[in-house]
C-alpha cells in the first residue's frame, strides 16, 4: 500500500504538458497575390518568440515550458492564447535570450509583452475570435497582455504599400488572416504572411567544417526541413556565430529567393535562431531535451 501512495504522488507532482491544454500551433502559408484582400484581417508580423498561454503557463512552439517572472502573468484570462513574446522592433535576440534564460531575470522582462493574436480554443471563425479577444484583453487589463492591431485592407496595391512603410519602419512584414478561416493545428491555407523575401525554418542535424578563413569553424550548417529534404546553409553567420554555431537540433531560420527544379531553397542564408536545441551554451538555459534528429549529425569543433 505504502508503494502505491508513493507512485500516486509522484505521478501527481509530474510537470503538467502543453499538449492536455492546447492543440498544435497554426502555421502561416506564404501570401501569393490574388485572393480578394478584404475579405483577410491585416497586422504586422512581430519578431518576437512564439508563445502561447494554456491559462496558466506559457510554452513555446516547440512546447518547452517558458519561466516568466513573478507577476508578469498575473491576471491574464484563463482561456489559451497565442501570441508572441515581442520587446520591439529589431530586438528579437533580447526576447530569444530573455525567454532562454532561467531563473528569469525580471529586468530584462520589462520590454517584453504577449502580444495576442489568437484564441486556439475558440471554435469560431477568426472574425468571432478576433471579438472575443479583444473582450478578454480589456478585461485583463494588463500591461504585459496585448492585442495585435488587426485592420482591414482595401485591394493588393494598397496591401504592398504598407508592407512598404512596415518595412521602412524597421518591422518584419505582414500576416493575412482570412475572416472566415478556423484554427487548425499546423499549416493553414487561411493564414498567409508576406514579406520582403522568403523565409522558412529548417532543423539543424550537422555542422560541416570550414575552408580557407573559415577553417578551424563553422563553414556550414546542415539542416533538415520538415519534410525531410537536407541542403546546406553557408553564408549569413557572423563571425561568433561561425565559432559558436547553432547547436545540433536546433531550429534555425533561413532566408532563400524561391526554389530549385529540385524543391530546395535558393541561395539560403542564415538568418537567425528561432527554437534553442535543449543542450544550450547558455547557462542559465533549462529546457527538457529535445528529440534526436533523424539521422546522426557530426558537431564540428
């Protein structure tokens, strides 16, 4: 008996998983002119870190388990939210290292809000759930909890004007949200982004050694899109990045101009870090590991 008080407990004090509260994260398609923009909500696509809320934590995409400070949650509605730790334009390294770190430094926290764009367990159209959101961000009325400005856009030339000014601006580029479309776990052919060139993120699986300058570094990383294909990418890397490169597994992203006869990336380029592999060269960093890829990689040191 006193065996199975013992295992009771311990399966009562098991971390709670992402995956009881909230579904798979929607995935944004690319946007390709033609469909009638008006029919879409517009905002601006925010570089920040993926995040969503089950009503009482916060996870990443991946569903690593994100610490925030004492408070900065406090008074957020008990409904699941998804939205993006966002500290500004151009600041995605200070939210991504912001997010990492662990015991989480409340100083660097200030900067950082959720801003909202979805109610993953609301069964509406994004119309409806645009509504019921901006009803529970009022009442929350916090300051760390905000709704993305969503607008209405008349036809394609005046949706590539702001994307224009967006850009000028410092920002990313633009999400497209069809009014009528439902949330779905993965890619959704009802949530669309446009930008100024392409992008996408693949896995990281090997780090291949460096010629010439680079040698005794990082001369490319080997990576693994989710379908399975592999290509290299080897430019875009500062010099500290090419001596402490990506960790095997993971997720970087990648700018590219369109595709090969073959289906892979143009021209890819390294662009940043969007989901830290769990062994992290921070310190501070405590995430619970992530699965091997699919084939071994080889570190290069």
């Amino acid at each position: 008996m006193r065996r199975l008080w013992t295992l009771l407990l311990y399966l009562l004090l098991l971390p709670r998983t992402e995956a009881a509260a909230l579904p798979s994260p929607m995935l944004a398609s690319q946007w390709r002119d033609g469909p009638d923009v008006s029919r879409y909500w517009v905002s601006e696509k925010l570089d920040g870190v993926r995040a969503r809320w089950d009503g009482h934590a916060l996870w990443t995409r991946a569903g690593h388990r994100i610490d925030a400070p004492d408070g900065f949650t406090r008074g957020w509605p008990p409904q699941p939210l998804d939205g993006e730790l966002w500290a500004g334009r151009g600041r995605f390294e200070h939210a991504s290292s912001s997010v990492r770190r662990y015991p989480p430094d409340a100083d660097d926290w200030r900067s950082l809000r959720l801003m909202v764009f979805d109610l993953p367990g609301h069964g509406g159209t994004f119309s409806q759930r645009l509504a019921a959101l901006r009803a529970l961000v009022e009442k929350a009325a916090s300051p760390t909890l905000v709704l993305v400005p969503q607008q209405r856009i008349a036809d394609t030339g005046t949706l590539h004007r702001h994307l224009t000014a967006i850009v000028a601006a410092g920002g990313e580029g633009l999400m497209l949200h069809h009014q009528d479309n439902h949330y779905i776990a993965g890619r959704s052919s009802g949530l669309l982004k446009l930008k100024s060139w392409n992008d996408a993120d693949a896995r990281v699986v090997a780090h291949l050694p460096g010629k010439g300058k680079y040698a005794g570094l990082l001369g490319a990383l080997l990576v693994e899109r989710a379908d399975g294909a592999r290509f290299r990418i080897g430019s875009g890397f500062k010099d500290a990045q090419r001596m402490a490169p990506p960790a095997i597994g993971s997720l970087v992203t990648y700018r590219y101009n369109g595709l090969t006869r073959n289906g892979l990336p143009r021209f890819a380029r390294f662009l940043r870090v969007r989901e830290p592999a769990a062994a992290s060269t921070t310190p501070h960093d405590r995430r619970p590991p992530l699965p091997p890829p699919t084939v071994d990689g080889t570190r290069y040191r």
